[in-house]
C-alpha cells in the first residue's frame, strides 16, 4: 500500500485564529481503497482540517494533494469536483425538496433551455437508493423523513461523482443497527472501486471493525498513526487523551435516599404501554433499548411534552399532573435532550445566555435582566463542571461537543432539579469527554439527585447506572441490578427473549 501513490495527502497544514492555534502542522493522508480512521478528542482539529479540505477554510501554511497534484480548494462544490466528497454529521438538507432534488442540489441535469432533466434525475437518484437499500423513493419529500432516513440522503450525495476520496463525519450517529450495516457495506463498495475513506468517528466498535488505519490528533497536532489490527482501544485512547481510562463497571459508594420517581402503568398510545419503575435519590437509572423501544418517549412525557394515556407518575410519593415543561421544572424535573444542538442549545448565544435560558423571567430587575447574577450563574456551573471556555462571551456553537453537553446540563442543574433525566449524555463525544460526562453522572447521583440516563450504548449504561431497566417496543421487559446484570442478559432483553437470571417486570 505505501508504493501507492496517495489518493489525497495534506502536508504541513497550519490553521490560526485568534488566539488559538487549531492545527499545527500537521499531515494526513489516505491511500486508493484505504478506510482511515481520524481520531481525537473534541476540539482537537478534526473539523478544522476537514474544512481546510473542503475548502471552508484556506491554510495559513502547507498545501493539499490529490493523487500528488498540489490544489487549493476554495468551496465545498470545487472539493467534490475533484473528487472529494464529504457526508458531514450536521445535515444541510432542504426539507421542502424533494430526495432527488437534494441528492443532486446544485448539479441537477439538464435538458435543452437549461430544463431539469426529471426522468434522469429520478432514475439516477433510484439506482443511488436501490445500492443504500432505503425504504423511501426519489419523489419523497425530505421533511417527511426521519432523522436516520435524512441521514442516508445525506450519504447518497457521494455517490452521485466517482469520488477519489469521501470522507464520513460521524456517520452513523443517527443510524439503527440495520442501516449501519447498510453503510458499512456501503463503504466496502467504495472502498473496492479504489476510493479513500476518511472515517472520522468516536466509536472504537466501528473503528476496529471497517478501517485499516486510525490516525489521532491532540491539541492541533498529529500524534501518531497505527496499523488498526495492530493496535488496541487503550492504545488509541492514550494517543488521543495522554491517559488511560477508568472503564470499569460502576459500583455503589452511597447510600440510596428516598424514592423521588415513581411511575406506576405509564401509557402513551402505542409509543409505550404499562410502564412501571422508581428511582431513589442518589441513583443513577438506565434505560437502555433498540430505537423505538420508548425509552426517549417515556422521558418526554415526564417533562411534559406528551400526556400520557393512562397511568400515574409520583414525585416524592404525591401524585403529579404534568402537562407542560414548565410544569415539569417547577415540579423537579429536567430534561437533558437526546439532541442537544437542536433541542438543548441556541448555537448563536453565548453561554451564559444559554445557561440561563430557562430561569431568565428569574433573573430580572424591573424590565431588565440582571446581567451580574448571569454571570454569577454561569462562573458557578462552568467551575464545578469544568467547562473549557475562554468565557461567558463565547458562542456555544463554537465549543466542543463535551463541553456543549456541559453547558447543557448545567443549565438544568441551574434550576435546582430533584430529577435529572439525560438522554443519550455522550452522543457524538469523544472518549475523554465521555469519561468526564459519566464522571459527572456519578458525583450528581452522590450528591442526592435522582437521575435517569437513557442510552444505546451497553458500555455506558453499565458503567453508569446502579440499575438498568431494558425495553423492547415500548415495554420495560426486565429490571437488573449492576450486581445480576450482563451483557449477555441485557441483550436478550432488549430484544424480547426471557431470562430467567433477573427480576421480569409486567
């Protein structure tokens, strides 16, 4: 492979802004039917030297190479012109076109009189579809679509160029079992038709599965590339953090409390149906299924956000009405949302304004808000969660996702919840944040809160929750203790099949 010529090579790239130096000289490359994985933290210069690729951003320093021909890249359509195509994690698709339409935004074909050529359009589109196995067709409207179906558009974009090199930002982050399947199969026909992967991911399952080398970056600078069956997860970790990681199971070093949380034969429709579970104070519950198995619907209907269709819901033993947010909060409840950019952030705010948010009615004085008890505010929640941020004045859309997720749940925990509910807590960060987030978790549950993690992934749930509740189509099939669970046992339960071996739930 190293007698090949590169299909893409970065030399020497240097990106500055002020005060910050994103990357420093640093130079990647991915060979003809390669998979290379990059990897590191979040802010560690992985988007920054995607879009110097792209053409977002222009080097201060180095060049590109494609296929050993020096380029400059000056936007995202001259990048894919030349064979570079990015399928990026935040969708840029236009709800109101149609899937074709979006496909082939900006290069629809042409007919005489510059008239869309709607016959190929769609059929091209189609034979795209049929090599994604998608269940929608080239006339669906994408703001019909669910967020993993937007995601396969999103994907079905680089196929419409024989491309020298793609490169998947998180792709899969939206994605079920099956689909991610799909993609990786995906991948391997690309891979076969001799293009350069570029597999930028924060899941060490995936990396180890479908790449053949995984390069890391730190701080703005390359730390190393390994061969991916050489190497291991601590490995990589280490490259990546400086450390290694405390990835054991949880135990419990505190002593329960009081039950804050009771639901008693909680239905919505046919989202969920007799769903019963308690939480007490200083606990840390899972709730851990496929998708669609009700986990995140069950949350929103604590917070508020649907009425339930019979059942009761208990807070501190009082039976509770809850028909709005703002119920919720005043009742003791806050909602950590699975999306946190769409649902948790304002991305255009800064963060003491986002940190804020909810209690701003609070925080006035006469028609004013008082910006120093703002301030207050957020100097508090960014010390004890160590959030990194040069201050109060910084954009959140500029903060690494870790951090993002900071500001989010420091925003909650700002209201003084006796309930704290956080739903996929680690979506699309990096290992070392992930670790701080459980951490996190761990010292809030200490600290007497009673709190509700939902996640799809095994790893997190076990190392978190002192007890695990497992869903399968919107029923809670088995609760288990971090003493009698495994994944063994967790696996068969999310996915409908007995086990004697922990307490059934009716």
């Amino acid at each position: 492979m190293t007698e090949k010529t590169p299909a893409l090579r970065l030399e020497g790239i240097v990106k500055t802004f002020p005060g910050v130096r994103a990357l420093d000289g640093v130079s990647f490359a991915v060979m003809p039917g390669e998979v290379h994985a990059l990897m590191g933290e979040n802010g560690a210069g992985k988007s920054t030297l995607m879009k110097v690729l792209g053409g977002i951003y222009q080097p201060d320093e180095g060049q590109i190479l494609i296929e050993e021909t020096p380029t400059k890249m000056t936007t995202p359509l001259e990048a894919k012109a030349k064979g570079v195509v990015f399928i990026h994690q935040e969708l840029s698709l236009a709800d109101e076109l149609s899937v074709a339409e979006n496909v082939y935004l900006g290069e629809l074909p042409r007919r005489s009189f510059g008239r869309v050529d709607w016959n190929r359009l769609y059929a091209d589109t189609a034979a795209i579809l049929d090599r994604l196995k998608v269940g929608f067709t080239p006339k669906t409207l994408v703001g019909d679509l669910s967020i993993a179906n937007k995601q396969m558009v999103e994907i079905a974009r680089a196929l419409t160029v024989e491309a020298k090199a793609v490169i998947f930002d998180e792709p899969t982050a939206s994605l079920t079992d099956a689909e991610k399947d799909v993609l990786f199969e995906v991948i391997a026909d690309l891979k076969a038709r001799g293009a350069g992967i570029i597999y930028i991911s924060h899941r060490m399952e995936e990396i180890f599965r479908i790449t053949d080398r995984v390069s890391v970056l730190r701080d703005g600078q390359h730390t190393g590339t390994a061969t991916t069956a050489d190497t291991d997860e601590e490995a990589v970790t280490q490259m990546m953090i400086g450390r290694k990681l405390d990835l054991s199971r949880n135990a419990v070093h505190h002593e329960l409390g009081d039950v804050a949380l009771e639901v008693r034969k909680l239905s919505c429709g046919d989202l969920y149906t007799d769903v019963s579970f308690q939480v007490r104070r200083g606990e840390v519950a899972g709730f851990y299924g496929l998708v669609g198995a009700g986990r995140t619907e069950i949350a929103e209907t604590l917070f508020g956000l649907r009425d339930p269709s019979s059942g009761e819901i208990l807070l501190d033993g009082q039976k509770a009405r809850i028909h709005s947010p703002n119920e919720a909060i005043a009742r003791g409840i806050s909602l950590v949302p699975e999306d946190r950019k769409g649902q948790g952030l304002v991305l255009g705010m800064n963060c003491r304004d986002n940190m804020t948010l909810p209690q701003v009615d609070d925080l006035k004085a006469g028609p004013f808000v008082a910006e120093g008890a703002e301030v207050s505010i957020f100097d508090q929640y960014r010390d004890r969660l160590d959030i990194r941020t040069p201050g109060w004045k910084q954009l959140v859309g500029n903060l690494s996702g870790g951090n993002q997720q900071k500001i989010v749940i420091g925003k909650w925990l700002s209201m003084h919840p006796s309930v704290l509910i956080v739903d996929e807590p680690t979506r699309g960060i990096d290992v070392g944040s992930k670790a701080e987030i459980h951490n996190l978790i761990r010292d809030l549950a200490a600290q007497g809160y009673a709190v509700i993690v939902i996640s799809s992934e095994m790893p997190e749930v076990l190392h978190v929750a002192d007890r695990i509740y497992a869903m399968f189509q919107g029923r809670i099939t088995q609760e288990f203790t971090s003493d009698d669970v495994t994944e063994d046992n967790l696996v068969r339960a999310i996915s409908g099949l007995a086990d004697n071996g922990a307490s059934q739930v009716a």
